[in-house]
C-alpha cells in the first residue's frame, strides 16, 4: 500500500453499531491513520482530515454545528449507515408532531433538540453514502482502498433481489408467501435474511427507482393489511425520500394515511 489515508469517524445520535462493525476490520489499521474516533482517541475538536466517516442522524443543535465543523476540515465527507444517510429510527419522529413524541419525556422543557432528525446530507454538503444498518465493512473497506487507487467505489444501487438470487436464496415469498422488502431494497448486506427464511425488512434503504407500488400490491395479493403494510416502510429508512413519500401519501397517494403522521 502506497500510503495511508488519513481518516476520522464521527458520531451524531446513533446506536453506534456502525462504527463498532469496523472494529471486526483488521485492515483498516494498515490503510488508515485514524485521526479522530471517540471509540479509541481522546481527542475533542475535529482535526483535518481527507475522509471525515460520519454515523448517526442530526437531531441536536449541537450536532448541527458540530457537523457543519467537522465538514469544513475534511476533504470528502461520507455518511455511514441508515442514521447518516436517512436519519434512522430517530427519524421516525418527524412524521408526528412535537406534543406527540414529548409526552413520553417526563420533563421535556429540559430537551434541547432540533424540530426533525436529520440525514447528514439535510445539512451540508455530503460526497459519499455507505448504507447499511449496520454497514457492512467488506463495502467500507472497498471504499477505502478504491480512494487510496483511486477508483469508483462499489455502493450498490440494485435491488436485493439479485444478491439474494446470486447467492442461491430459496425466494421466501415466492415460496412461501412471506413478505419480503428485497425488491424495492438495496443491495449489500449478502441477503442475509433470506438466507434464514425471512423477508428483507430494509436496512439498506430504497434501491434506485424502487417500484412500491408494485410491491406492495403484491403484498396486499399476499393477504397482508393496509396497515401492516405501512408498518413494514416504518423502519430505519422510512425517512429516505421514496419511503417518506409512501408514508406521507398512503398507499394510493394520500390514502392510507399513517394514524400519528404530523
Ligand atoms: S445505522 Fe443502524 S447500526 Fe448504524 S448507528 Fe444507526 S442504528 Fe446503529
Ligand atoms: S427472498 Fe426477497 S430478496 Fe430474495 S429474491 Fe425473494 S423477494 Fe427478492
């Protein structure tokens, strides 16, 4: 390896699952030097850096300025995982109104939060998105190494329909009439759930020209509820643009509306 690429992984509101995953990536200590990770520095400030990672979704003031800080120190900025790139299940929030999801703080006068939780791309400029709920660090990895030779990196955009027919899947819909989100879905977790016999449930975020409308006629052939439908696209990306839309709009394009929507 020529050189390493100097990198720092930042933390917005997050499980921290996606950065905890890179932990599993030995390479990553032979193709970067880490200038800043709360999980194994010390350091507070951001430094700069040539690839600021950033997980987790904006859903503070604190977050928002801090954000806007560590991408003017980095050359590139990328979001990693569904909180950064779709503002994950904090986002959930964001289709019902404030009075709704306060009334389970016991004092909420003492909450200093933003109106939504945000992607990270809602709120300055972002170069790169790595999906995943977690990530899955074979695509971290080809990212890293495809900027050190500089080539495109490979973040797919397809559906998990193919993954899940390359890897040799039984189909569990198909088969076995199970629900399943992989054809409106991305690719790149391995079709880990169909290769248990479940359906996909989203974490990778909506593929490139998602058909929902096909889908989830299909789904209601396959006797499930409106309701339950809407349940399904209530996940850690219902916040990305083409779920939203979905849930917003209802089923038929403002029907179907979801109960709590704001
Ligand atoms: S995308 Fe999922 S695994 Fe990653 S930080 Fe958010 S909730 Fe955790
Ligand atoms: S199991 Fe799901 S992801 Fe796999 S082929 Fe069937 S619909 Fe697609």
């Amino acid at each position: 390896m020529k050189r390493k690429l100097k990198i720092g992984i930042f933390k917005l509101s997050s499980c921290d699952g996606c950065q905890t995953v890179l932990m599993d990536l030995p390479s990553l200590w032979d193709l970067c030097e880490i200038a800043y990770w709360l999980l194994g520095t010390d350091t507070k400030d951001p430094p700069r850096v040539e690839i600021a990672f950033v997980e987790g979704s904006v859903s503070t003031p604190e977050e928002e300025e801090f954000l806007k800080k560590v991408r003017e120190k980095a050359e590139v900025l990328v979001s990693i995982g569904a909180c950064a790139t779709s503002g994950g299940i904090q986002a959930l929030r964001n289709f019902m109104t404030e009075e709704d999801y306060l009334r389970i703080y016991p004092e909420p006068e003492h909450l200093r939060i933003l109106s939504r939780s945000l992607p990270a791309g809602e709120v300055v400029p972002v170069d790169y998105e790595i999906y995943g709920c977690p990530i899955n660090p074979k695509l971290f990895e080809n990212f890293v190494v495809s900027y050190l030779y500089n080539k495109k990196p490979r973040i797919p955009d397809h559906p998990l329909c193919m993954e899940c027919k390359l890897r040799g899947n039984i189909c569990v819909m198909d088969a076995y009439g199970i629900p399943c989100l992989g054809p409106v879905v991305r690719a790149g977790c391995g079709a880990l759930c169909p290769a248990v016999g479940r359906g996909c449930y989203g974490c990778f975020g909506p593929c490139r020209n998602p058909n929902l409308k096909s889908l989830t006629d299909w789904f209601e052939h396959l006797g499930v509820s409106r309701e339950e439908i809407v349940g399904m696209f209530r996940n850690e990306n219902a916040y990305a643009p083409e779920f939203r839309r979905l849930l917003e709009e209802g089923l038929e394009g403002g029907q179907n509306k979801p109960a709590d929507a704001g």
